[in-house]
C-alpha cells in the first residue's frame, strides 16, 4: 500500500487544476463557419403503437380515469401486459384506437356528443 502523504507533487501539476488558469475552449479560428440550421433527427416519423396512460396525458391531454372510462366503454383498446403468474404488470394504449375515437368525436355534432 503506498502512503499517500509521502508521495511527492509536482507544483506545475497543481496549477493545472485549478479554477484560475481554466480558459474557456475557443473556437479554432482556422475551422469554417456556418449558419445552417442543426440538423435532427425527424421527430415526426417517431410515432408509438402504444403508449402507457400517462403518456397518453402528456400526448392527448386524457386523464387517467377518463382513459379507463373509455376502455370500459370499448371504445379504445387497450392491454395489460403481464408475466404469468404475476399479480400484476403495464397497461398499454393502442395510440390508432385513441386517435380515431378523438376524430370521431370531431365529426360528431353537439347534440350528439351530449346524447
């Protein structure tokens, strides 16, 4: 085991470390500038088949007991996806089922939405 306290330090190693000779990193001044936009990656084609039921608060805006309500209804589709024998496991929306009821309520007139 060595001993730390007898372990010789070199001075300029010291220097090095601390927080008054740290500089800012500098642009390299020979690299060429540009004004192009970062490019990333396209969010639009990352869309889920299913998601978790906060996930669909986040996405749609649905609460939790509205989204079971639904399901109650059958009118979306959902699954519990659980080990055999295990008590208990993660509910997953089918996201299609969720939109296509929200469209359907858009083409619905008042006095049918209320009935």
């Amino acid at each position: 085991m060595i001993d730390t306290a007898k372990v010789p330090i070199e001075s300029s190693s010291l220097t090095a470390l601390t927080p008054s000779k740290r500089r800012p990193l500098e642009p390299d001044p020979g690299a060429p500038l540009t004004t192009a936009p970062v490019a990333t990656w396209p969010a639009s084609d990352l869309r889920p088949e299913f998601v978790r039921t906060n996930d669909l608060r986040t996405m749609m805006g649905l609460a939790r007991g509205t989204v079971y309500n639904l399901a109650a209804a059958g009118k979306i589709r959902g699954v519990l996806v659980r080990v055999k024998g295990q008590k208990s496991g993660i509910r997953l929306w089918d996201v299609e089922s969720v939109r296509a009821f929200i469209r359907g309520q858009m083409s619905l007139t008042e006095s049918e939405v209320a009935a």
